[in-house]
C-alpha cells in the first residue's frame, strides 16, 4: 500500500476485504459474541458495557425517543437532524440510539418508548457496513442484516418504520408520523441544503471526537468509498451468495409490508 486514507487504500480497493490478520481474526470473534448477545434484553446491559460510550445509549426516565435500526442505515443522520430540530426550536431533546441490536429495539418497545427503526436496503446496509467494517466476511455481513432484521419483525407493530431514502430527505415528515402515533411533540427537521450542511457538519464533528476521522467508518457521503463501493457491489453478486442474498430480500419485503397508517394522537400501539 503507498496509499492510505483511515482504512482505505488509494492504490487497490479490495485491499482492506483480502487482508489477513490477528486482529482481523479477534474483530471477527467479538462481533460474533456480541450478535449472540444482541438478542435478547437480557444481555442488553452487558452489550452497553461492552461498547464505546454504550452506557449513555441506555433507556432512562428521561429518554424521548429511541431511534434504531442496522449499522449503516441513516441512524446516524435521523439523531443528528432531530437535535439541529431541536436545537432550532431553542430546547434539548433525549435520545437513545445506535445500540444496533435487535435487543434495543425489544427493550424500547416493551418499555413503551416512542421508537422510530430506520431501514435501508440491505446491499446499501451491507456495502457501507463493509467498508467501515472489512473485516467482516461478505455471508457474515448478509446473514447479520437477515438475522438483525427477522428478530424486530414481531415487534413491527410497537415502532414506527421509516427508509433511508425518507429519513434523508424528509426527516421533518418522519418526525411528524412519529408524532401523531405517539402523541409526542418531537420538533421537526426542516430540510434544505443549508440545514443539511449543518447536520453533515455536526457528524463529521461527532465522528472526529470518537473515531479521529477515520474516513472508511465517517456516517456521511464520501468520494473515497467510491472505488471500494464498486469492487463491492461486483464481489457481492458471487452465486454462492445467493442465498443469503435471497433470505435478507425476504426480510426487507417482510419488513416493508408492516407499514401502517398513523394512530390517533396519545394512543399506544403496543400492549
């Protein structure tokens, strides 16, 4: 490599997915433990723990709203516009996000908190989790998203679903469908490009705090990821991934197909 930015190589974009190492090895083995955790709330403490500024994500008296979903989905914009909102509005607002276990999104719902689960695409979810993550094996990345995604179906009656593509360009609409099913006051985003610079602004600052800019796991548009995006998409049609493939498309179907209209203001959807 004579080209590097954070993990990505200027010179070959499959470098980071074909390299072997230790610490790759040890990455794998700690996702794999943390998926096996990640199901039931139960463990859900011992997942917070175990994550960088976890403990802070936890559900608390004074929680909002709770706003889940897959890594790599928008989970990161849809936190950042609701505090710009906020913000604008002159007030403060409590969030518990990006625990990304289908365990959060059991807890929240099963507590009664206003929950809005983003979802995208699963091989938009998967290309983006693979460059910020390369050492995970392209079955494992699509297994995950198929397994995350089929543990929160039973519960898609107790949140409100919102895409990607909705989440980042009409972040103020979802907010409002949050509001009426749960009879919440959540200030809404009002998108331009103005505001969506400012929010893209407020990520990048987030990102450099935890992560020191690292440009393959930055939550924003980048320029960089292009080459890698490309090798991706082509590695990622191979036959034998087929399956996986075809169980992952099953889920999102699924999971689409629990859209339903807004209740009245104040009226819990959930037992």
């Amino acid at each position: 490599m004579t080209g590097v930015v954070g993990n990505l190589s200027l010179d070959d974009p499959s470098e980071p997915f074909t390299r072997r190492s230790a610490a790759y090895a040890t990455r794998r083995v700690l996702r794999r433990i943390r998926e096996a955790l990640g199901d039931d709330p139960v463990f859900l403490p011992i997942v917070l723990r175990a994550t960088p500024t976890g403990t802070v994500r936890r559900l608390t008296d004074r929680t909002e709203i709770v706003i889940e979903g897959f890594p790599r989905s928008g989970n990161t914009f849809a936190m950042f516009a609701l505090r710009h909102a906020a913000a604008a509005a002159g007030r403060d607002v409590v969030i518990s996000s990006h625990v990304h276990t289908p365990s959060a999104v059991k807890a929240a719902v099963k507590a009664r908190f206003p929950t809005l689960y983003v979802v995208r695409p699963p091989r938009d979810a998967i290309i983006s989790l693979l460059i910020a993550a390369p050492h995970v094996r392209f079955a494992d990345a699509i297994d995950e998203w198929a397994h995350h995604h089929l543990e929160i179906l039973p519960y898609g009656d107790r949140f409100e679903l919102a895409s990607f593509d909705e989440v980042t360009t009409d972040f103020g609409a979802v907010t409002a469908r949050v509001n009426a099913r749960f009879g919440t006051t959540l200030p809404c985003y009002e998108p331009s490009p103005e505001h969506d610079d400012e929010v893209f602004a407020l990520i990048e600052r987030n990102h450099q705090e935890l992560h020191g800019g690292t440009e393959n796991v930055v939550p924003r548009p980048s320029a960089l990821r292009r080459a890698e995006k490309e090798w991706l998409a082509t590695q990622l049609d191979a036959p034998a991934l087929a399956p996986h493939w075809e169980r992952a498309e099953r889920a999102y179907q699924d999971l689409l197909t629990l859209r339903a209209p807004a209740r009245p203001a104040g009226v819990p959807d959930r037992d």
